[in-house]
C-alpha cells in the first residue's frame, strides 16, 4: 500500500494478484509505475531494495545507538498510520 507523505490518502494498493510473492518482489513491481525521485519507507522485509528507507537491524551480539532508536521509533510512529490503513480495508473487506 502506498498512501501520500501526510498519511490521509491512499495513493496504490496491490491487490488480488495470483499465486504468492515475496513482499520486496511486490515492491520492485510498483517502483517501476513511479518516477525515479520518488522515495519509499517499508520495514525489515525491504532492507536492500532500492530508494526504500528501512528501519535499522540490531546488529549480532551488539546493540543499535541511541540516534538509530530514535530513528525507528520515529519511522514506526510513521509507519502506524499505514497499519491502520491496512486495518480498515481489511475490516470493512475493500480488497477482498
């Protein structure tokens, strides 16, 4: 799903596509209706995919700094409106 910057409107959404698929190959799928400025926040399923800013991994045996705890504190308080987005379609069963 992709919604504006300001989280009120839906821009895309993906739905109804035959047999499974990985969430990133879904994604690559959709940067290309997109112009190359453009820019996307996913979570940990995206990390690597290009033009896509992703929360930060804890790294192996050590711990992530204050300033990237921040950051993802910061994303995900971005990222609840687009839970809540998912959420409604999926109550009142828009995409089904």
């Amino acid at each position: 799903m992709i919604s504006l910057p300001d989280i009120k409107d839906i821009v895309d959404a993906l739905v109804g596509e035959r047999g499974s698929a990985a969430d990133i190959n879904l994604l690559r799928k959709q940067q290309e209706v997109f112009s190359e400025n453009k820019t996307f926040e996913g979570y940990k399923a995206y990390i690597g995919a290009e033009r896509t800013e992703t929360t930060h991994k804890k790294p192996l045996k050590k711990e992530l700094t204050t300033a990237q705890k921040d950051e993802n504190i910061k994303r995900s308080r971005q990222r609840i409106y687009i839970e809540h987005l998912i959420r409604i379609i999926k109550i009142f069963r828009v995409a089904s």
